[in-house]
C-alpha cells in the first residue's frame, strides 16, 4: 500500500537532479559570491579591513613602500559587508562561488597603492590617492603641507609662526 | 526599563520571588529589567534557593561562570531560571572570592545543572562542594590541571602543551561503542552503551570534540560586537540565524534599543524559514536512519526550494548574514513576497502527502513507537527543551512563553504529545513545520512598513558606543531543537562574558533514561530523534591539541582523543 503511494509521489516529481557543472547552477539574484575591488576607485583607506568579521581583507605595508589592499578569499564568508561600508563604492559582490584552486595565490587579489612619505623625515603618511583627494577637498592653505607628515607639519607651522613674530626658531 | 537595584513591581508573581530570594535568602538585587531579575545570593544559601525556585515552576536555562577577579576579585557562578509559565527569567548570582573558589553544587535539588557545574569547574576552575561525581566534561584529558582556558590571564590562542591523561572517570564495565565517528552521528561525539544481552543498561557520554573557542573569541580583541553577529552565525551549521539573532537580541537588551517593526518581521520569517528547513532535514535523517532511504530521498527534494528560498531572500542558503546590531540588511519586497508564497504553499502540498506517507509505514511505526521513551518527570527534572519537551507531554516553547520579535502577532498552535517516545518526536516536528508554514503567511500579510534598520545603528556606525559596559543580558529563542540561550555580560567594544547554551546542551543528558531498557537495535534512532546538534553544543574550547598519536590508542585513551582536532 505505502509503496504504491511512495510510486506516485516519485512519479510526480520526476528527475530533479541537475546536471551540473554540464549545465548552469541555480543561483538566485540574492545570492552574494566573491567581491571585486575596483583598482580605479579604491583609495586604500582600508574601512573594509576594519570591519571584515574573518579578516579576508587586510591593509599590508610592503618593503618596497607600496600599500596593498589585500583580499583572501579562502577566509572571506561572502557576507558583503565592506561592499555596504566602501565609501568609495569600490567594491562590488558578484555572484561567483566557483573558486576552487590548486594553489593559494589563486585566491589572493591585491590592489597596489602608491604612497606619499613625509619630505622631511621620509615617514610614510598615506595612500597617494586618498592624500590627494583629501588634499583637494580640503584645499586653501592647508593644501601645501599635503605631504607632510603630523609631526613634521606641526614644527614647519610654528616655525613659520614664529618667524612671523619675529621670535628665532 | 528598570534601573540598576530596583526591580519593577508590575508582575506580582516576579516581587513575590523577590521578596522572597532578598528577605528569607539574603539575597540582594543587583540588576533588573523588564523580564529579568538578577539577584545576587550568599553562597551557602544556593542549594536552598535554587531548590525553592525548581520546585515553584522553574526550568533551570543554564549557568554560566565569569571570572570577575578583575572587576571585584572573585568568581562568580549565574543561574538563569526560567519561570516558563509566567515569562521572566530569574538570575541567581553566587560569588566566591578568588583565594577560595567554591560554589555548592545545586545537582541534588536541579539535575539539569549537572552539565553547567561541571564546565564552570572545567572552564573558570570553579570548585563544586557536595558533588558525588565530579568529572571532566569539556577539556580533554591531557589537558593541564590548572588551566581554566575562560579565565580572563589566558590569551584566546594559548595552546598549551599536553600532558599525561589521567583522572578521567570510567565506568567499571566495558560497553559498545557509537562514535566518535558513526554514520547516525553526523559530527564526532562518543556514546558507549552498557548491554545486558540484546538490552541497554546504561550509557556514557563524552563529546566535546569539536570545541571551537567561540565564546572566548568573542572576548577576544579580535572582535567587535559588530562581528559578533558574524561570529555567533557559525555556531551552528543548522540554526545558525538563530544564534546570531539571539546574541543580537541579547546586545540590543543591553544598548536598550529596540529594532523597527518591519526588521523584527523580517527576522522571525527568516526563523520560522530555518525551522522548517532543520525539522525537514531531521525527518530525512530519522527515515535514513531507519533504512528508508526513499523517505529520505523525497524528504530533502522537498526542501532544496526552502534553500533556494533562503538564499533569496538573505544572499546565502545557509549563514545569512543578515542581522546587524538594530535592524536587518536586507528587505522583503512585493517580488520576494509572491515568491515566498508560492514556494511555501509547494512545500505545505508535497510535505503533507508525503508526511502522510512516511508516519503510515509500518516498519517505521513499529520502530518508532515505544522506543526511546522519556517520560514527563525525566523531561521535567532535566529541563529538557523544544520538541523532545512537547513529546514527553512537557509544554515549553519560548515563542509562546517569552514572546518574542513579531511571534505575538501570528495566531499557532504547540504541537504537544504526551506518549514521549520516537513516534512521538516525528509527529511533533512534522506538525511544527506546517505551523510554521501559517506563521510566515500570517506574519507576511501584516508586514508593516518603514525602516529596517534603528536609527542610531547601521553598517558604518561602530555599535560599541550604543552598548555600555557592566550590563547583563539574557536572550532566548525557540530554535528548531529547542530553546537556545544567549547569556551576555557586557565589557569595553565587546561582551565580558558571552555565554551560549545551545539546546542539544540541554537535550543529551535526556539520551540516557531514554535509552535505558531499551534494545540495542533502537539506539541509533533514538539518539538521532533529539536531533542532536553537536558543533551547538560543543562551542567553547580554546584548543588544537594533538594527542594520542604517540600512544597506543585504546578505547577510553585514545579512542576518544584521536578524532579531537
């Protein structure tokens, strides 16, 4: 008897295997993948590393002066969470999950920043792009200590100060 | 919201605990809110109160130990008592001062604190006076004696190094292994049941193989409670929406805020989503596990749309993400709606007709029925949660209890057996699921409009600020395994102490009246029909040690350490 009943309840549905990967995976429009950083856009400010639950994204200052936004996505969990905070809108989560590779460099996606270092102690003070934007939006007098970095500006400003005054620095 | 030392006089029944636990007991209020109280005890007065309060109507939800030496030098032990039918928990904090760390074990009057001493000995090194058996139960046996891995001088990723296992406790007699790996247990945990002929007499428990440091984690610098959320989702591979919202439920206590309507919505359709998902997935595993691989088979085609669904609606099928602190990411449109609808209404048909199917094979009735039977008193005293309660004739269901998010606006009915065997677990969940089938649509006609998100919260804006430090919070949930619970004592940018009682913790030690006097043949079933969650249940450890590979590995040495990571 039950095994009459079993018949037609299978009978009903059919096959629904999918022949995967010979044919496409069912993938809904929700779905969140892997994400991409947009090289023009980002200013490797580096909200995103700040707040990634597992650390897949991190901010690396490199030996030969450059800083790298830093993606692994054997780490990321897909949540899309720096997507929603990039101020610059540089990330986008795409819809990609087949990510399986040999090797683990495979799975690394690095962006390159140029820095600006500090003309008179030579400290690194930041992402030449994101200095540069800041830089602009800011503008006036302040524009001209652009690449200074905290300390040294502070002297350079109550040096001029000072000779303004008349006071020897 | 109540203020820190005064308790709010509205329940009568709450002030007449109060009254009681501060006057005839010593005790003194130390903190309360809307459905907490948290009354701190003299230590020599817990047995007494803790045997007051369990015979008055409560459950025992868990303890949990906090090293409080830097805030005030001593341990401290919380019991969370749940007056399940009057909706308000009652916490009982014992202190013990540093240099003498012991609390009365509360095991003769509560048995359901059996487990929850035992990891606050193992886990803050908190000594249990007046305790015939005391055991490890979550550190490994090579494990050092005077480590208490949740004690705040330990770093989150000390290892330390192994040492020669001994002290373990053994029963006398050699039983029949189940685990650590077995193809009933879909995570290692090891059983070993005590036969007499074909009958089983006994069983003993070990688990904890697959402990994380989760709850340590979450202390850690390496978190935020922005994270968390992130963090609490992956404690289980099941409910793991449930975790996160509970840990958020317990934070938004804290901070005193409360998500906007429609997020609240949002959340409990995506709860009942999972409900429905788990009890389809244990009536698969139950079938398979009975050898009707068929019922299996047909059982899991007909939730794959519920994972599509989910997928959807949060961007994964499983680990949404997609709770923050105030509010949830992402919103249910017109679209999604129609989708949710139709998905459902496909599953409530084909879930019926072969639930039909499947509870009228004969050879799972006869499996089923009288097998594994817990009765009303052993599921009482061990305050046993969610469908392996309702079984045994015992009603508790946090959605109806404690109502929480948006369950007050759908009208459902408890499923409640009273038989408390196998037949009786099936029947439980397999109705469940079609209530929550009539919570979604119900909940889904009255969505209400607005904001998804609190005002003072979003992606961007650090919570941290929102919640102060020192505050106490306790969360529940009516997960698809029973009543999980959140217990949270806020610190600097993360919790001080974040404790996770998952409800399989509750739901094992029930496995051995169960399964006593029962045939062999039985068990596998029987331990599959609580639904047994162990990577919940197992969440705190802080360990990657690599033992028993020098050794010979015998059953109780070694057999149980090999498949520990």
């Amino acid at each position: 008897m039950s095994i009459m009943k079993l018949l037609s309840i299978a009978a009903k549905a059919k096959v629904v295997t999918r022949r995967y990967p010979f044919e496409p995976p069912v993938v809904t429009e929700g779905f969140r993948g892997k994400i991409e950083v947009d090289p023009k856009l980002c200013w490797g400010c580096g909200v995103c590393t700040r707040i990634c639950p597992p650390n897949a994204l991190t901010l690396k200052k490199r030996e030969d002066g450059t800083l790298v936004l830093s993606y692994f996505m054997g780490r990321c969990i897909f949540c899309g969470m720096c997507a929603e905070v990039c101020p610059r809108g540089a990330i986008t989560v795409t819809k990609e999950f087949e990510l399986a590779s040999l090797t683990a460099e495979d799975l690394v996606r690095d962006v390159k920043h140029d820095v600006v270092r500090c003309r008179i102690c030579g400290r690194v003070i930041g992402p030449t792009v994101e200095i540069r934007e800041a830089t602009k939006s800011v503008g006036g007098a302040e524009a001209k200590y652009y690449d200074l970095c905290p300390e040294c500006r502070k002297l350079v400003v109550a040096r001029g100060i000072m000779t303004k005054v008349g006071v020897r620095p | 919201m109540g203020e820190q030392g005064r308790y709010l006089p509205e329940c009568p029944e709450m002030s007449e605990v109060v009254r009681k636990l501060t006057e005839e007991y010593g005790g003194h209020v130390i903190f309360s809110r809307e459905s907490e109280v948290y009354i701190e005890v003299p230590r020599h007065e817990l047995k007494d109160v803790a045997k007051y309060l369990y015979s008055s109507g409560a459950f025992l939800k868990t303890c949990a130990a906090v090293d409080e030496r830097p805030l005030n030098r001593s341990f401290a032990l919380y019991h969370i008592f749940g007056m399940d039918s009057k909706g308000y928990d009652v916490i009982v904090k014992v202190s013990a001062p540093e240099d003498d760390a012991w609390v009365p074990s509360t095991v003769d009057v509560v048995p359901a604190a059996d487990w929850c001493e035992l990891e606050a000995r193992d886990m803050v090194g908190i000594e249990l006076k007046g305790r015939r058996l005391v055991r490890r139960l979550v550190l490994p046996e090579d494990w050092p004696e005077d480590i208490h891995p949740l004690r705040k001088e330990v770093p989150h990723d000390f290892r330390p190094p192994s040492v020669k296992a001994e002290s373990e406790f053994r029963p006398p007699e050699r039983g029949i292994p189940i685990g650590p790996y077995h193809p009933v247990l879909h995570e290692p945990e090891y059983f070993e049941l005590l036969v007499e002929g074909e009958t089983v007499v006994d069983v003993y428990y070990r688990g904890f193989h697959v402990h994380r440091g989760i709850e340590k984690l979450g202390e850690s610098p390496r978190f935020t409670y922005q994270k968390i959320p992130f963090l609490a989702e992956r404690i289980c591979g099941i409910c793991g929406f449930v975790h996160s919202t509970c840990a958020i439920m317990a934070m938004e206590k804290a901070a005193g805020i409360r998500p906007p309507e429609r997020a609240e919505f949002i959340r409990t359709i995506v709860l009942e989503l999972e409900r429905i998902h788990s009890h389809l997935l244990w009536v698969g595993v139950a079938a398979h596990v009975l050898g009707y691989d068929a019922g299996f088979m047909h059982t899991w085609r007909v939730r794959e749309p519920v994972m599509i669904l989910s997928e959807l609606i949060t961007g994964s099928r499983k680990t949404y993400g997609l709770n923050l602190v105030g509010g949830v990411r992402r919103d249910i449109d017109k679209d999604k709606m129609e989708k949710i609808m139709k998905t459902l209404d496909r599953v409530e048909k084909e879930f019926k007709e072969l639930a039909n199917l499947l509870v009228s094979v004969p050879q799972i009735r006869r499996r089923a029925q009288g097998t594994g039977v817990l009765t009303r008193s052993e599921a009482r005293a061990l305050s046993v949660v969610g469908p392996v309660a309702r079984a045994s004739g015992l009603y508790r269901d946090v959605r109806k209890d404690y109502p929480y998010l948006a369950y007050k606006e759908a009208s459902f009915k408890v499923p409640l057996y009273t038989e408390g065997d196998n037949l009786a677990r099936v029947l439980v969940r397999v109705e469940e699921v079609f209530e929550s089938i009539s919570i979604i649509k119900q909940l889904l006609d009255k969505l209400p409009g607005g904001p998804i998100m609190h005002e003072k919260c979003s992606a961007i804006i650090p919570v941290d600020e929102l919640i102060p430090p020192g505050k106490y919070a306790v969360a529940a949930i009516e997960a698809p395994r029973g009543e999980d619970v959140h217990f949270l004592m806020t610190g600097e940018g993360r919790p001080y102490r974040w404790r996770v009682r998952a409800p399989t913790y509750q739901n094992i030690p029930a496995l051995r009246p169960m399964l006593r006097g029962d045939p062999l043949a039985d068990a596998p079933l029987t331990i599959a029909s609580i639904d047994p969650c162990f990577s919940c249940t197992d969440r705190a450890l802080v360990i990657d040690v690599r033992t028993g590979r020098a050794r010979t590995i015998k059953l109780w040495d070694g057999g149980v350490g090999t498949c520990r990571l």
